[in-house]
C-alpha cells in the first residue's frame, strides 16, 4: 500500500494464462504502470497475481487516489468502465466491464507515511551478486522504480537480481524476482539458492520449499554446504520460450544454429569451439534484442570440454555480463543434453566459479554455492 493517505481505492481482476504471465508483466509494466504514475494525483499501483491451479493465473491491479476527480483524470467520464489497450486481447481470457472503487475508512498508524528504510542481505553465487529483501510479516510494497534505484550500482546497492520474500500458505516463503532494470523475471537459480539458505538458517533444516512463478521448488543443503534446487522442468515449445514465431528450438535460424529453451525465463544457447574467443560484450546484447525473442533471452556460449563438464559464459537479460547465473546454467545443460552433446549430470565452470546440473527429463537440479556479502538498510523510496 502506498505510503500517502489515499482515500480511493481502485481495483479490476481478470485472468491470463499462467504460462503468459511474465510476458503479461512485462506488458503491464509498459503501459498501465506507466499511465497510472503519469497521472497527476495518482498515489501508487500494484498488480497481484494468484494462480488458479487450472493453468489460469487470476491478476488483479490495484491504485489508490485520493479523490473520483483525480480517477477521472486517468479513467475518463465513465469512471466505472474498465479501461483496456489493444493488445489486452493477446493477453486476456476475460474483459470485466467495470471497476470497483473502495473508500478506505481506516489505516493501520505508520508514523508520517514518508519513506521508510529497507532491510536487506547482499550475498553472491559464484559472483552473480543479488539482493533479498524479507517482507513477511509486514505491508512494504516493492515496484520497478525502486528496484532500478536500488540496483543502480553508484546511487543504490547495486546487483544483477533483486528478490523479495513473502508469507505463504503451502510453503517456507514466496519469491519474487527481479532485474536491476526493474523488469521482472519468473526464475533466478541464484537468488532462490540464497533465500533458501536464509530460511533454512532460520528454521534450523536442511531442507525448505519456496514458491515462485515457476511453482513449488524443493530445496536442500549438503553436507558440503553446497544448496540444491529443484529448478522445475524445462518448457522446449517456441512459444513457451517465447519466440516471435513457430520453429524447431533445438536450432533456431540464426548464425551459429543456437538452441532455446525456457527455465521461467527466455534461453538461448551457442556451442562454440572456444568460449574465450567470443566478444560477449558486443554479441550478447545483439542477440538479446533479436526480433526473434520478443521478450529478449538471456544468451550463453557454451565450450563442450567433455559430456559432463563444460565452459560457459553468460550474457543476461536486464543485466549484462554475469560471472554466473543458475538458470543460465541449467538451460545450457539442457540444450545440450538435447543436442546430444552432453550427459545427465555435468559440471558447469562459469566465469565466477563451478555450479552442476543434473537433467534427467523432468525437473532440472542446480547445485552451487552461496555466500553472503553483507546486509544493511537502504533508505526508502516510494515506489
């Protein structure tokens, strides 16, 4: 909830299918975000989302105002009539023709309702370096504004992935991740390694569940210290990637034959004599804004030294050059166990340190360490 005073509270609920939903996000971010911070009087806006089990997620946006002239503003003259762009028909499997509007009457005391500090932990995985922010138990609300602040590496704390914590019914916590651009993703093999450390740490087990956009992943510590994580299933349609069209993903028609897949997040992976030899600084981001990836993909050349050991260097998505990344690691294990160039269980050396993989058909298992940097607070921002 925002920290102002709003009087008016607006809300719209429809569905989507799961499998859209980061692409949804995506989209939403880019237009009614945007409008809704654009209008004068606006105090703030945030869209839920709560998945149905039936392969719908229900999505719900809600913005706080502080008078119906202020919503006028943004809504038009008939206030009551939700309000839709074009390309909602590409998303949306319903179109509710009204909005509720709520007169909130009474607000928990928070002090002047400015900005509040924000307690985090900075760890890494092998150098990929992320931030966690725990909001159970409490009502801060995390937007893209204030995760591009905070990733910002000379005005905030600065990282390749940000990820917040929150209360769940079916499992030790939720997570939500994003990038430092403020963009959101459905999967971070780093950041879920770090939160469940921190969980397990706190209840004392060696074992914990975490839920994410992805589902329920399973997540184990072991006797090395090394965390484990279930990473889910890999999805190989073109569509679920997604591509712009329909075509094989085992070799897409780019130079290089490269193969793609999705771990929650776009893959696209280049087998290369030499890894070194590649100037990802420059190949990666062409690849990543190639109109073949209309969410852009988190690019990976990858260096087959043996069918269970391989050299790979990543370039990621709203991020750039990563000195490791788990689900990069775990989409170029299955890429090229898909080509038939590797076996079952492979050790990944990235640029920050080793990470394994293990890929038998089904969920894909990450294994690697976590360190913690250091924690502190952040100085808040309304977002």
């Amino acid at each position: 909830m925002p920290r102002s005073s709003p009087s008016i509270l607006r809300r719209w609920s429809s569905r989507i299918r799961t499998a859209d939903r980061e692409a949804y996000v995506h989209y939403i971010a880019q237009t009614g975000i945007r409008d809704y911070a654009a209008t004068p009087g606006n105090l703030g806006c945030e869209m839920l989302a709560r998945d149905l089990g039936d392969g719908s997620t229900e999505v719900t946006t809600l913005s706080w105002w502080p008078s119906m002239d202020a919503i006028r503003a943004f809504a038009g003259a008939e206030v009551a009539k939700a309000r839709y762009y074009p390309e909602d028909e590409h998303f949306l499997l319903e179109r509710p023709d009204e909005v509720e509007h709520h007169h909130i009457v009474a607000r928990a005391a928070g002090g002047d309702g400015g900005d509040r500090p924000i307690a985090f932990e900075k760890m890494h995985a092998n150098g990929d370096d992320f931030v966690l922010i725990d909001l159970r138990g409490g009502d801060m609300v995390i937007g893209p504004e204030l995760v591009r602040l905070m990733g910002d590496r000379q005005r905030g704390i600065g990282f390749n992935q940000l990820a917040t914590l929150a209360d769940c019914a079916d499992a030790t916590a939720s997570l939500t991740f994003w990038n430092a651009d403020g963009s959101p993703l459905d999967a971070c093999g780093s950041a879920t390694r770090g939160a469940a450390l921190k969980l397990m740490e706190e209840i004392g087990s060696d074992t914990v569940s975490v839920r994410t956009a992805r589902g329920l992943l399973l997540c184990s510590r072991n006797g090395d210290g090394l965390i484990a994580v279930d990473m889910g299933k890999p999805s190989l349609d073109w569509a679920d990637v997604p591509l712009a069209s329909a075509m094989d993903t085992l070799i897409l028609p780019l130079d290089g034959a490269p193969a793609a897949c999705s771990m929650g997040n776009p893959h696209c992976t280049f087998f290369v004599e030499d890894a070194e030899a590649v100037a990802l600084d420059t190949f990666g981001p062409a690849i990543e804004n190639h109109p073949l990836f209309p969410q852009g993909v988190n690019v990976h050349v990858v260096q087959v030294i043996d069918p269970a050991h391989i050299r790979l260097r990543i370039w990621e998505r709203g991020a750039g050059l990563s000195p490791g990344s788990g689900s990069c690691a775990c989409a170029a294990v299955v890429n090229g166990i898909r080509r038939g160039l590797l076996g079952p269980r492979v050790a990944v050396q990235c640029d920050g340190g080793m990470l394994h993989v293990a890929w038998r058909g089904e969920g894909v298992l990450l294994t690697g360490p976590v360190e913690r940097s250091h924690s502190g607070v952040c100085a808040g921002s309304r977002s």
